[in-house]
C-alpha cells in the first residue's frame, strides 16, 4: 500500500481510507470486524467516521474494532449534523463542537481524534468563532489536526486566512465528494488543495454505487442507496448517470477490471487526491474496490475514462483558453 502525505504534518497515511458510515446500519459488528481486520492487513490505516453515523453507532463501533492497535491507525471523525433532539445539538457553535468532540471520544474508546472535521460549513455561526473553538480543541489535545467537509474553496480559504491571521494550527485536509459522475472538485477545491498543500479525502468514488457495475439503463436495481435513499436518488438516479453507469462498467469488462476498482482507482489517480475513501457494507464488497491497488491508471486511460462525462466548467468565464491560443496563454 503506497503512503501519502497528511498536508505537512509529517504524518503520512495510506493511499486508500476506509469509511465507516455502514457500521452499526447496513453492516453489523462483525461485518465490520472482518473488514477493518483486512483494511488492516492490506495496509490501509486511516479510519473515518462522523458523531452522526447510525445514531453514534459506527464510532462505538471502530472504537472496539480498534482497541490494541489504536497507535497503528489514524482516525478522523466530524461534527455539524443534529446528533440529539436538542435544538443546540447540531451546527458548528463552540457549544456543540466541544460536545460533540466529548462525546465522539468516550465511543472512540480513545483520548483524541487524530483529525476532525467541520462535517458542513454552518452558515448560522461565526466562522471564526467556530474556528476558535477547532484551536482550543487542538491546545487541549483532544484533537490532533482540524479540517473541513463538504466547504466551497472559498470558505476553506477564509477559514486559513483567520488561522493565518491569528496563528492558530491550520486545516490539514478537506474532504468534498468526488467520482466520474460529480466533478465539481476539480474546478476549485483540487486546485486549491494543491496550492495550499491539503490533504483530500473524497468520498463517494463510487457514486453511491452507481459505478459498481450494479445499476444502469436496463439493470434491476433491488436493493441500494439509489434504490432506497431519496439523496441518493436525486444525486445519481437520472437516466443521464445510468447511461455513464453502463458506459463505465463496459469499459471495466474491456480491460479486465472491476468497475467498482476502477472507479476508486480513477478518483485516487488525481494528482491532488490523497486517499478515496472506501465505503461497503460487506467483506465481499469490501474485496472489489480494494482491486484498486492494481489497476495502472495511466494518463490514457484516466482520460478515457474522464471522456464518459462532460469535463466541469473552469473557475472563470475564460474558457475559450483551453481549446484556442490567447494572451493568457504560456
């Protein structure tokens, strides 16, 4: 398993992270048992998880996954989405992260969270007040690394100019969603990444499963998140991402692969990627994305891939420059 830097820590990660929001839901302990045992004998050591998954469950979950080998691993968990029926247990207030951060270590079984994420940027709280609150969590020890999940470029790079500004320990990583169906990432927040040297940790490479090779035009869908979850359905259930779906699994036949591993292997293949974060309820699907590792996603065959969908819209209004010569041009 090749490692990858965490921003400029000087901690380094696996090149695959496993995700854990099936725990305690569509996987039960010992489904997750036996998938974090392999995580950990391919080598993979970055474990992400949320307050929120199934009711706080997925984190008592790993927490005892991981007991004896807790040193070995790095583990991100987050915070924003209502974790109670309070009307104060949610959001990115000082009140609720330092709660939250509490609560998230008892389930750990741990004494920190090596990174933790702002889950949503928050647009009822003060930002640097949220930011404050990320620092004094660092100072006391209870968290390693502050990062975000799901914020536009712009409010990632607010947020680094107030830590800048008043030198508090600065965001590692972010975390957008990421595959072949949903590129908004490589307009802004990619780029972005590299310039400020943040980790990245896309999830949904597989498209909530629309490229695992189960769904397209003519498949039964049965069971899944497009079948079962209305989110899911908006985000990938159109006839446009079934035609991607068949296209994709087509190409996975030509070339001998899994389209489940592909798909990981194309959103891990951007220079700015550090690690796709795997997601499976079973061991069985667990063992098809981790086909990752040996697919040689070259320059040619991440373009032909890419070709599947229409290529977002660039950052400006310029975007003549890319097909004609202009002054802009070096």
């Amino acid at each position: 398993m090749q490692r990858r830097p965490l921003s400029t820590t000087g901690v380094t990660v696996s090149a695959l992270a496993m995700g854990t929001m099936t725990f305690g839901g569509d996987a039960d302990e010992e489904a997750a048992r036996a998938m974090v045992h392999r995580c950990l004998d391919a080598g993979i050591d970055h474990f992400d998880t949320a307050d929120v998954y199934n009711g706080g469950r997925s984190e008592e979950i790993l927490g005892r996954l991981l007991e004896g080998v807790r040193d070995r691993v790095v583990i991100a968990t987050k915070a924003y989405f209502p974790a109670g029926p309070g009307p104060n247990d949610r959001g990115s207030s000082r009140r609720h992260l330092l709660r939250s951060v509490e609560g998230s270590l008892d389930r750990l079984r741990t004494d920190r969270v090596d990174v933790f994420y702002l889950h949503r940027f928050d647009d009822h709280a003060d930002l640097e007040s949220s930011l404050r609150a990320l620092e004094d969590l660092v100072r006391s020890g209870m968290v390693l690394y502050p990062a975000v999940s799901n914020f536009a470029a712009w409010q990632v790079a607010k947020a680094l100019g107030i830590q800048a500004l008043r030198s508090w320990s600065p965001l590692v990583a972010i975390q957008p969603m990421y595959n072949l169906v949903k590129r908004q990432a490589e307009v802004e927040l990619l780029p972005m990444a590299s310039s400020e040297r943040l980790a990245v940790f896309p999830y949904s490479p597989l498209g909530g499963g629309l490229l695992s090779g189960r769904y397209g035009r003519t498949e039964e869908r049965g069971s899944g998140r497009i079948s079962d979850w209305p989110i899911y359905q908006v985000r990938y259930g159109s006839d446009s991402s079934m035609a991607v779906a068949d296209e994709f699994r087509a190409l996975a036949q030509e070339i001998g692969v899994h389209p489940a591993a592909l798909a990981v292997a194309w959103v891990g293949s951007h220079p700015a990627v550090t690690a796709p974060l795997l997601g499976a309820r079973s061991l069985h699907q667990l063992e098809a994305v981790l086909g990752a590792t040996a697919i040689d996603m070259t320059p040619e065959l991440r373009a032909r891939i890419s070709m599947l969908v229409p290529a977002p819209p660039p950052a400006t209004d310029r975007n003549e420059e890319g097909r004609v010569p202009g002054p802009g041009v070096r």
